[in-house]
C-alpha cells in the first residue's frame, strides 16, 4: 500500500494538535526511534517525524489527521521490543506515548490501579509494594518497559506460570481506535458476557487495532512468605522435565526459570561475579510463595524430592536478588557478547518442553550456531539467542539460522506450539507468520484489521500483510 508523504503542512497541522516541542524532525534525535532493541541495523528504518502526545485527545487527533492525510502511524513505547514491533517501516510518524507517563490511582480497598501507557512496570510495581499490594506483571525487561508496550505485546515475563500474562492483569483500557475515536473497553468486573471481548482483542494487537492511552489494571494482597530455589541439573532436559512434576506434585510456583550452563557464564561474565552453583551444571529457578513458614518449609522438602528424583545434583535457598539479578541480566549479557543475534521466543505445551530443548540443541549442533539459551520454563516459552559467528560473514550466518529456522518451526507447530510466547511478531517474524500460521486463522485475522483500519494507517507492515 502506498502512503503520502508527511508534508510540511501535515508538521504544521501536528504542531498544532501537541505542540511545537513535541514534533521531532532532526534526524540525529530520530534515530533512537528507528528501532527498538533489536539492534541488527538490517532492521532499522527512520521516520519522517516522532510526535509526542500527552493526552488521549491529543492521540486521537494525530490518528484522525493520519487517515486524512493518509500516513502511517507507529505507536511506540520505551522501545524494548524485540520484534521490530515499533518500527516505522513504512515511513510516517512515530507517535511517543513517553510523556503520557502518570499513575492516576492507587486504590487500596477495591485492588486496582489507574494508569497511563508510559508508566514503567517497575515504577508500577513500587508504587503497589509501598501499599503494601502486588502488581504481578513481570517482564524480565520491567525496570525499562511500559504498561503500553505490555498490554500491546501481552508481555508474559516471569510469573506468567502462577499469574497468567499481561492480558490476566488487565481489567480495562481506554484506547484511541484506527478511525480516531476514543473507545473504552472492558470493565471492572469478575466477568461479564455482553457482546465480543474487545479489550482482549486489543491486548497483544502490537498497536494495528488500537493505541491505549489509559488501563484499570488489577492489585493482589503481597504474597506473605516467598521462598527461591535453586535446583542444579547436569542434564538440560532433566532439568526442564522437572516443571511439568511440580505442577502435578500439587505445587504452583510463582516462576519457574532455566539458563544452561554457557549462558550462566556469559552472565557471570557480564556481570563480573560469580553465582551460586555455576560450575556445576544448569540452572532451574523456582519461586513459591505461601501462606506461612511451615506452609514453605513443605513446599521446599517437595521440591527437593522431585528435584532429586529427577537427576538435580543439589538444591540450594537462593539470594533472592542476586538470583533475579542473574536471570534478568540474560539479554544484557547477550548483547555485552554480540550485537547480531536472532531472538527466537518460542512457546510449545510444558509437557513438550523437554522434546523441544533436545531438537534445539540438535539443530545448534546442526548448523554450527552459537546459542544462549533461558527459558520460562514454567509456561513452555524458551529463549533461544542465536549469535553471530565471529569468524562468519553475516550471509553466512544469516542463511544458517534461516535454515535453522525452517525446521526448528516445522518441529514446534508439530507439538502444537506457536512462534511467539510473549515478544510478539512485529515486523521481525512477520513473514514466518505468513508461512506458519493456518491460512483461515490468517484470514480472520486480516478481515479484523481491514474492518477495524480501512486506510491501513495503524502500525502497518507489522504481524502479517494485508492483501
């Protein structure tokens, strides 16, 4: 499709909506914004403009004027993406959510929060713990991610296990639609049956059906006792096995996390230090929380028996911060190591979770690719880093992870598993897509995007084309 150039009259008329200062053209300022964290440059493409709003208003301006003058538009958050999700490639204007940046409420008796898109999820988690609650949403990127980047990707993170993903957090949104019209969807409600879910449509969209301006997210009491474990595994799919008893031993963990043993490494490495156990072999990290010490203390002796049973050469109480420390570290770590890298976020069934680490490794072994590998393992989603080869030229190594790509798919939809757990599919993944997904599930999801954006205007060129 083809879009009209973003004229010097259009930047007048958006000056007029949000105001001189928030109108970027200068190309070194711009620059930030053609790409999020993937930092492979193959995958970087400049605006014509980044736009900051700072009202809901403002947003549903900008998007009106996008449909008269026909340019796209690309919602973006903090930028941590992993997909090219906020991308503008297609040109047109990046529209900043940055500034709209505010928790509006903290309500303490009915467990909800008001706030807008550009809120950080720590921030939002800190201002939970200070009244004395629990925001449960947990991107490993949360110390830099925002509430609207999450609920576009339906961001999963660490305690998806126990607490389901971003869209379980959320019980409302107000969102700007592709027409420009303020819309608000869902409520604050145990359930309700009245007409389509449409805020859950919303959620996990990457910005194509709607950009969110405001969201009624739901608090829990803080969890009274929380223990962290630290089970050892030499054997890789031993130690992702073990997930899949625990859950059946009764136990419901608040994360369950895996790192191998040369991703332990490049961790220490980046982080200058040495971590529990690292020697030994590969990491399981399991949170349980309960209701008190005893209540622990048998969830803990549980553990340690289905660990050991399992093949664990140790069990060890973890430093509860230098262990998440770690695990949050894993991407950092990467990147310290290369910036090339593909960055698959594969999820299949947990009871399939070991048969799919094995093929991984053999198709690593296969293909001659360097790999990182962590994985939720307690909701089947697995992060496969796959780095550049410092000997390879970037063809080289481009082919073979293509190739790589090819088979490793082929096995996951086999076990009935999907391309993506929690990062999304962006403009990165889209042709995969394309190739993967059951024609007439693809069909019904573009005959949504064309109702819903009849000009195409809304983050285009992102999850798959329309025809």
């Amino acid at each position: 499709m083809k879009y009209e150039k973003v004229s010097t009259e259009m930047l007048e008329k958006l000056k007029a909506i949000v105001g001189t200062k928030n109108v970027q053209t200068d190309p070194d300022l711009m620059q930030p914004y053609s790409h999020d964290e993937v930092t492979d440059p193959a995958y970087h493409h400049m605006p014509e403009a980044v736009v900051f709003a700072e009202t809901a208003e403002q947003v549903a301006a900008v998007v009106r004027l996008a449909n008269a003058g026909h340019f796209p538009v690309v919602p973006r958050g903090a930028g941590t993406g992993l997909a090219c999700g906020a991308v503008p490639t297609c040109g047109g204007i990046v529209l900043s959510l940055e500034k709209m940046n505010r928790i509006l409420e903290i309500n303490e008796n009915a467990l909800y929060a008001v706030v807008e898109p550009g809120v950080r999820t720590s921030d939002l988690q800190q201002a939970a713990e200070n009244k004395g609650l629990f925001y449960a949403g947990d991107p490993c990127s949360g110390d830099s991610c925002f509430i609207g980047g999450n609920i576009a990707t339906n961001a999963g993170g660490n305690r998806a296990v126990k607490y389901g993903t971003t869209r379980h957090q959320v019980y409302a949104i107000e969102v700007v639609n592709p027409k420009g019209h303020i819309v608000h969807l869902g409520a604050r409600l145990q359930k309700q049956s009245t007409g389509y879910c449409l805020d859950q449509l919303i959620i996990g969209s990457e910005g194509t059906l709607g950009i969110v301006t405001q969201a009624t997210l739901k608090l829990l009491p803080k969890p009274l006792y929380s223990l962290d474990l630290l089970a050892i595994f030499n054997d890789t799919e031993q130690a992702i096995g073990v997930v899949n008893k625990i859950i059946k031993a009764g136990i419901t963990p608040t994360c369950v996390e895996y790192m191998d043993n040369i991703t332990i490494k490049s961790v220490e490495h980046y982080l200058n230090e040495t971590l529990q156990g690292s020697d030994c072999g590969n990491y399981l990290i399991v949170e349980v929380e309960g209701t008190s010490e005893d209540d622990l203390d048998e969830k803990a002796v549980t553990l340690d028996e289905i660990c050991t049973a399992n093949g664990a050469s140790s069990l060890l109480v973890a430093d509860h911060n230098k262990i998440w420390q770690a695990r949050k570290a894993f991407a950092e770590a990467v990147r310290a190591e290369s910036l090339i890298v593909c960055k698959e976020d594969v999820v299949v069934p947990v009871d399939k979770e070991p048969q799919l680490l094995h093929y991984i490794l053999q198709l690593a072994q296969k293909y001659r690719l360097v790999t990182r590998i962590a994985s939720h393992a307690g909701d089947g989603n697995i992060h496969l880093n796959i780095l550049k080869n410092e000997d390879a030229t970037y063809e080289d190594w481009d082919m073979r992870v293509k190739q790589n790509q090819q088979e490793l798919y082929t096995f996951i939809y086999q076990l009935g598993g999907r391309l993506s757990g929690e990062h999304g599919i962006g403009y990165k993944r889209k042709h995969l897509m394309e190739e993967f997904t059951d024609p007439d599930e693809l069909e019904m999801m573009r005959d949504i995007k064309k109702a819903l954006d009849p000009n195409n205007i809304l983050n285009p060129g992102k999850i798959f084309n329309i025809e």
